[in-house]
C-alpha cells in the first residue's frame, strides 16, 4: 500500500459512490512527476541550468549543424512563449552558452546560435541526464520499459485528441 492507496481508501470511505481508479492512476502520475523531476533538476543544477534552459540548449543541439534557429521555432519547439523565450534566452545569452545575430535573409529578425561552451555544457548536461533516465527506470524490466512507454503514448495521444 503506498500514499495514493490510503488517499483512495479515504475517498471510498467518505464517498463510495465515485469510481476513483483514474485518481488512483492520476495521482501516481502527479507524485512520479514530482519525484522524478527534483531528481532530473537536480542534475541540470550541477551544469548550471534549469530545466527550461537546458530544453533551449537541447533544441539548438539536436538541430544539427551548425546549431541556429529562430526564436519562433524556438517558442514552437518548446511550447513556450514568446516572452518567456526571450527570458530564456537573455540568461543563456549572459552565461554565455548562445548568442544571438542578426538574421542576413531577414533584418528584422534574428537567430539563436548555440556557442562552443553552450555546446560543451549542453553535452555534459545530456549524457548525464540520459544515464539519470535510465537510472529512474531501473526497477522496471526493458520489456516492462516498453510496455509503459507505448501505454503512456496511447494515453497521450487521447488526452492531446491525436489519437484514433
């Protein structure tokens, strides 16, 4: 029996009328989320990051060479906002991990280059965080890896409305 076991059995007790199985799947999610995510913050904390800083670096990294891209695709990549990309990007621009040009095809626009230290550090952020990732999944057997994997995309894509 865990936490989300006795909050469900308290639930039952006062309203027995509620099907409270998705609270019980639900909260789980909520306290997995939770734990698991002070673990990975931990680990962009030791490169000097947080979380969302690290997601820019990781966009323009995995873009390829030579590691540009425009703040739209940025903010579209990342889900974010404009504003709040802009505030991303002035603490990377200052710890000097990108910097930002003048875009030739366009002037009034510009672009986001990952610099060789934000290369260097977006890199050692990564491999970290890939071995923290597998490490978080241990307890489960690959085949069990795959099976919560392809759950958890099905569920994604009906909570989105992607799927059939």
């Amino acid at each position: 029996m865990d936490e989300v076991d006795a909050i469900l059995s308290q639930w039952q007790r006062e309203r027995p009328d509620l099907d409270l199985s998705a609270m019980g799947v639900m909260g789980r999610f909520s306290r997995l989320y939770a734990t698991a995510g002070r673990v990975i913050d931990e680990v962009f904390a030791r490169h000097g990051l947080q979380r969302g800083e690290f997601d820019v670096l990781a966009a323009l990294r995995r873009s390829g060479p030579p590691y540009v891209l425009i703040p739209s695709v940025l903010s579209a990549t990342l889900m974010l906002s404009r504003a709040g990309m802009t505030n991303r990007l002035d603490r990377l621009e200052a710890a000097g991990l990108v910097e930002r040009r003048l875009d030739p095809d366009d002037r009034r626009s510009f672009l986001v280059a990952l610099t060789g230290r934000g290369r260097q550090v977006v890199d050692a952020a990564v491999s970290e965080h890939t071995a923290n990732q597998v490490r978080l999944l241990s307890s489960l057997a690959p085949e069990e890896q795959e099976t919560l994997d392809r759950l958890i995309r099905k569920l994604l894509s009906g909570v989105e409305g992607t799927g059939p």
